[in-house]
C-alpha cells in the first residue's frame, strides 16, 4: 500500500489588520516595547517649539531683571534701561541697597514677619483644623460654619482698621501677622486630610495611654508633612508678597516690609537717594534703573531658593503619609 503525505492547511489572508501593524493602507506608526505608540516627529517638533517659546516667555524678562540690575550706567543709557546681557557685570547696585539703609530695613522686616507669621499661623491653623476633625467635639459644626462663612462675607477695610487700632496694633509688626494669621480655606483643607488619615492609629495610642497632645504631635503631625509643607509655603508667600496692610497700619518707615519698598520705589518710580540707600551725600550712586532691578531680583530670590527644598519635602511627606497600618 502507498502512503501519502497530507498536505498542510491552506491559509486564507485576513481582512482585519493585524494587532501589531495598522489598517491596510493607512500610515504605520511604531511602538515602543511595551505597546506605546511613538508620536510622528512634526508633532514633536511642534510641542518643543511651543515649550521652548513658553520658557523664553518667562525667562527672557527675568533674564532682563538680573541684567539690568548688574549692568553699567552706560550700558544702561545705551539700552534705553533694560539690558538683555550685561558686558561688564558690576554689583555696584545690590551693594547701594545692602548698605544699612532702607532695603536692608525692609528684607529685615519681611524675612521676620514671614518666618514667625508662618510659624504662627501653622500652629494655629493645625492645631484648630484637629480639633474640628474630631467627631468627639461639641460645637464643631457651629465653629466650622463660622469659618465657613469668613471665606464668604469679608468684614471690610474700614471695620478692620478700626479693630487693629482699638487693639493698639497701628504701626506695630504684629498688625502684619495677627490679622491673616488663619485662613479658612487652608483650615478647611487641613482638616479635610486630617479626616482621611486611619483612625485605628489615634485610637491604638490612645488605648496604650497617650494623651491627646501626644497623639496630636507623635502620631498625626509625622503623618502630615505633605500638607503642612504645601500650607506653609501658601502662607509664607501671603506673608512675603503682602503690602496692603503695611500701607494700611503702618507709618514708619523703617517698618515698612520690602514688598511696600518695591511698591514705593519701583512701582511708583520715586527716586531712591544715597540718604535712603545708607550712604553719604557724596557718594556716586548706581543708575536708577539697575537699583530698582536690584531691589526686584532681592524681592524674587528668597521665594525661588525655599521652594525646591519645599518641593523635595513634598516628595517625602507623601511618602511617608500613605504608609498605613
């Protein structure tokens, strides 16, 4: 008998395209390893042009700022007052405005008001967003309301001022604290991460004989590092940008805070004199333009060095916030 070999199933070609390539006909587009398409390049192209047009827009006029302020008078003249590059650096200017006179006043007062304003109104700002998470608490709807409706009805200008100065806060430092030292929305939000943490932590300290206080500064604080840096910082930019109410309760001028110096000489343009800056009579001052961009770049610095530290804390305090149990 003979034997005959079978022969192998014929094929038919599929009208559906196939998994990895695209319908017949239309463009291919490659995949990365893990199935991801790869966009085409004209795409890419358009979306670096649109960053690199987007960051020139924000570091072209601050690249301006620093140039001016360590440009020379001529360089200065020639420009017609902004300079893009200086050709002889000078830090003529930043030494005018460090030499004891009012923009060293004015850094003093800012950087005071902000680290003990922030530092107060953390404190304050946890420790009352705590005591409204608590559902053991009496009143804590009725005092939260209260909060509530300050975000929605202002007390205005005039009746605040007549507080500050009943209290005998005009023209003191303390008038730049204790008015905004809590704000609602940032209680609200404290107290709302507060709530998500896991309750089986407070109540296993609290079985294990740990006081209130304990559980408050061992056991929640520890836990919310990310929200404190993230309120922190909201107040410490409030406290450095604020100079409506040193223009409101404040008079003297070596109290003024540096925004209100900025404000004063920068934005309304008034002439700073060597009396102002610290020095005597005789000296030859820095152009104009370069003081005032000097005074600009020290109002900007010390927010632009805080934050990539805060920004690393941020990182941390989440980490360390979502291991539970």
């Amino acid at each position: 008998m003979s034997t005959s070999t079978a022969s192998p199933p014929r094929t038919m070609p599929s009208a559906l395209p196939s998994a990895r390539g695209s319908a017949p006909g239309g463009p291919r587009r490659r995949r990365l390893r893990h199935g991801t398409p790869i966009e085409p390049l004209p795409l890419r192209l358009a979306r670096a042009a649109a960053l690199v047009v987007l960051c020139g827009l924000v570091i072209i006029p601050f690249l301006g700022v620093v140039s001016t302020s360590l440009a020379d008078a001529g360089q200065i003249a020639r420009a017609g007052g902004l300079v893009l590059w200086p050709e002889a650096p000078t830090l003529s200017a930043y030494r005018s405005i460090f030499a004891g006179g009012v923009v060293t006043q004015a850094l003093q007062v800012s950087i005071g008001v902000t680290v003990v304003g922030t530092g107060l109104s953390l404190a304050a700002t946890a420790l009352g967003a705590y005591a409204l998470a608590q559902p053991t608490m009496i009143g804590r709807r009725a005092i939260l309301l209260v909060f509530l409706l300050s975000m929605l009805f202002s007390p205005g200008m005039i009746p605040t001022y007549l507080m500050v100065k009943q209290v005998g806060l005009i023209n003191s430092l303390w008038s730049l604290i204790l008015p905004t030292m809590v704000s609602a929305f940032n209680l609200v939000v404290m107290r709302a991460f507060f709530m998500n943490l896991p309750n089986e932590l407070t109540e296993s300290a609290r079985i294990d004989g740990a006081s209130e206080w304990q559980v408050f500064t061992r056991i929640v604080l520890p836990l919310s590092k990310a929200v404190l840096a993230v309120i922190g910082l909201f107040y410490a930019v409030n406290y450095w940008n604020a100079f409506f109410n040193a223009l409101l309760y404040i008079d003297d001028a070596a109290k003024w805070p540096m925004q209100l110096v900025l404000r004063t000489y920068v934005v309304n343009d008034i002439q700073l004199g060597s009396g102002d800056l610290g020095g005597g009579t005789t000296e030859l001052l820095p152009p104009q333009p370069a003081i005032q961009m000097a005074i600009l770049v020290v109002s900007l610095v010390p927010i632009l060095i805080i934050y990539p530290f805060l920004q690393r804390h941020f990182a941390k305090g989440v980490l360390t916030g979502a291991v539970k149990g």
